[in-house]
C-alpha cells in the first residue's frame, strides 16, 4: 500500500517549505524530509497512528505528528492506498481539510 499526497495537500506543503526556507536556509529541505519521512513511516505501518480526535470515528482519519515542525498528517487509509489529506498546521485552521475525506460530502 503506498502514501500519497491529495492534490490539495501538495502546495500546503510547498508554501511551508518556502516559509521555513526564507527563514533560515535549508530549513525548508528538513521539513520536506520530515514530511518524507513521515510518509514513509505511515506507509509501513498505517494503523501505528491515533485517530484523529473530535472527527467522526467511521470516518477513520488518523494522524502522524511531526517531532520537529507544529505540523500534523492528517490521512486516511483506503482499499490500495493511503491518502495524505493535508499538511496541516497545529495552530491554524482545525479540520479544514475535512472536505478532503473519500466517502464525505460535508464535514
């Protein structure tokens, strides 16, 4: 089963990477490792991670936090497929990314 990113999910995780890098140079790579990282982790054991807490428990939305960046993952695991549903910062926005959800017409 491979981990994806949705559409919406990649350029959150292009702005984020320019943010960190006008910052400080190279800080916009270490994120997109850790975003990899992550990824990779998800894919090699999906269930490893919690769900994600106040979303509908059907829904079967988990998240991976990042050590080292305010950033969860939320994803969601389908039939041949994992789905990366956002790049998701800790302080900002909570579940926006709900309308990405397969199977969910309003959050």
């Amino acid at each position: 089963m491979t981990a994806e990113l949705h559409a919406e999910a990649e350029p959150e995780l292009v702005a984020a990477a320019e943010w960190y890098e006008v910052r400080r140079e190279g800080l916009g790579q270490d994120f997109i490792e850790e975003v990899v990282r992550a990824a990779e982790a998800i894919q090699a054991s999906p269930r490893a991670w919690a769900a994600w807490p106040g979303v509908r428990s059907d829904l079967g939305i988990r998240r991976f936090v990042l050590a080292r960046f305010p950033f969860s993952l939320p994803y969601q695991i389908g039939q041949n497929r994992i789905i990366i549903l956002a790049i998701a910062h800790t302080r900002r926005r909570p579940r926006y990314w709900l309308k990405r959800v397969v199977g969910v017409a309003e959050p």
